[in-house]
C-alpha cells in the first residue's frame, strides 16, 4: 500500500543503527530490525524447524486494517499481511519451499487491534494475534500462544500516523512470534513472547 503525500519513517533507536530507515511505507516485515531483548535472527540448517513451516491464511482477518473506524485510510489489506506472515517465516528460514518438505503448520488467528483516539502528534497502538503450531504428521502441538505487542509514533497527521502505528506493530508481532517460535523448538520459549521495538514510527506530511 502506497499512502502519499506523506513520508513514512522508520526511526532506530538504537545507536548501533544509522542511518535510519526511510521509505514510502512503513514495511509489515520487521526481521532485520532492533528489539529487545533479543532481534530475531534467521536460523541455520540444523535447527528443527529450518524450512519445515507451512502455513495458512490468518483467521479472522478483516478485509481491511484500519487504526478505527473513523479513519477511511486503510492501514493494510489483507492479502498484504497474509504475505507479510509468509515473508517474516522466510527471512527466518522457517517456511517451507512446499507443502510436500513442510514438517509442521502454522496457524495464526486475528484477535485485534487497539488504538486510542488522541489529537496530538504521538499515539500508542496494540495489535494481539494467537499462534498454534502443530505437526502436520500427528497433530501434536508445538507452541500454542496469544501475543500482543505494541508501537509508538508520532505525526501531526492523525489518520497516517496511527496507521502507520499498527503496521508496525503487526510487524512486531510476526517478529516476536517468529523468535518464540525460534526458542520453542529447543524448549526455552520466554514466558512473554512479545518483542519490545527499538525503533519508532514517524509519519511526516510531505510538501
């Protein structure tokens, strides 16, 4: 999705990070960027679920996301974040080529989104999914948890800002999934599988 006449950003807290990122969209995948307490890192060719996961369409999912029912700006559509989910996997090495080397199935359900009505420049949203995975084989259960993570930003523009909010925050949320699952598959899945981002989202109107 292209929202113009506005410049999304992406600003790194971290001082390990310049420049920071900038581009048209706030992106929906965020392997590659800070958390913490750990960033995700894409696992190597011994690890039990390299190139094993396949998954579905996430359940629940409206056609559009959008920050509330007032802004008539949609945030992502679905078909967006679906191929989001996928990618994150990839970068992950975690999706399978095909369905026929895939070993497990990862199912993800939709909860929702919250953002605040707030006239300001600054805004915090919520975005809450529930993750299964299971072995395609015998059905036994992997990893099975509901996750919610959260984003700051800021903007003079209400309706971009928070949009841009809760992409981000869907792209926490796969990233955070992504890492559980990581650990998960050697027993050591934290207690709190969400990721705290190092980064923020700005959203600056464009002249």
């Amino acid at each position: 999705m292209r929202i113009a006449p506005a410049l999304l950003a992406l600003s790194l807290l971290a001082s390990t990070i310049t420049p920071a990122l900038a581009q048209d969209t706030i992106p929906l995948v965020a392997i590659g960027l800070p958390f913490a307490p750990e960033t995700p890192r894409p696992v190597a060719a011994g690890h039990p679920l390299y190139h094993r996961i396949d998954t579905l369409e996430i359940e629940g999912l409206p056609p559009t996301i959008k920050s509330s029912a007032l802004n008539w700006i949609a945030a992502a559509k679905r078909s967006s974040v679906n191929a989001a989910l996928r990618e994150s996997l990839d970068r992950m090495n975690m999706l399978a080529p095909d369905a026929t080397t895939a070993r497990t199935r990862l199912t993800v359900k939709w909860i929702g989104s919250d953002t605040p009505f707030r006239i300001g420049t600054s805004n915090r949203t919520s975005v809450t999914m529930h993750y299964q995975l299971v072995r395609i084989d015998n059905g036994q259960s992997l990893f099975d948890r509901e996750i919610t993570t959260w984003m700051d930003g800021g903007g003079v523009d209400a309706g971009l800002r928070d949009n841009g909010i809760v992409r981000a925050a869907i792209a926490t949320n796969f990233a955070s999934a992504a890492n559980c699952i990581d650990r998960a598959a050697f027993g050591a899945a934290p207690a709190d599988c969400a990721l705290t981002p190092k980064f923020s989202v700005s959203v600056v109107r464009r002249h």
